[in-house]
C-alpha cells in the first residue's frame, strides 16, 4: 500500500471519503497502531476499494480520488514513522494503486 498524506475531512459537507467500512476503535493497540492500519486495508481490499482512510485513530474510511476536496491537514499521528492514522476530522489515506488527489 502506499501512503498519500494526511486530509481534512468536513462533518457537514461532502465526506471526503464517502463510506465508513469499519470502526476498529474498541480495539485500538496504541502501542501497536499497525493492526489498524493493516486491518483497514485488508477490509478495503475484500470491499472492492482501492483508496482507504483511518480517521479518528481507528474509524476505517474508504471513497474515490477526491478524498483530498477539503484540503490537507496536520492532525495525522505516526507509528514507528511509517504508518500514520487520523485524529479528529482527519483522514490518514493510502491507496493500493498509485494516484493523486484532485483537491
């Protein structure tokens, strides 16, 4: 998977991505947040998407090439500086297949 960066996301616009998948936040490792990065791509993938998001540090998010409409954000977190999620109204994105936002 490969990362794309860190994204707002509105609660009262257009989602940035539109579908939540999964919510792995009762089950959030903190000391282990790779579990819910990979556990979100494997859901994403069996569910047909190739763009995924964490949100919130453990809400799986999944949509289209515009999940970056609402502009980049700064409130994205690191684990072991390779994979990052999203904290409140954040979208952590990857996506499997190379491509750009088109915010």
């Amino acid at each position: 998977m490969t990362p794309l960066g860190c994204y707002k996301d509105r609660p009262r616009k257009r989602r940035a991505l539109s579908t939540l998948i999964g919510n792995f936040r009762s089950q959030i490792i903190w000391q282990n947040l790779t579990l819910t990065v990979h556990q979100c791509a494997h859901l994403a993938r069996d569910n047909g998407y190739q763009i995924f998001g964490i949100q919130f540090f453990g809400e799986c998010w999944a949509g289209g090439r515009d999940f970056g409409r609402h502009g980049s954000s700064k409130n994205c977190f690191t684990y072991l500086n390779s994979l990052y999620v999203g904290g409140s109204w954040a979208n952590y994105v990857y996506t499997f297949d190379k491509v750009s936002s088109e915010a």
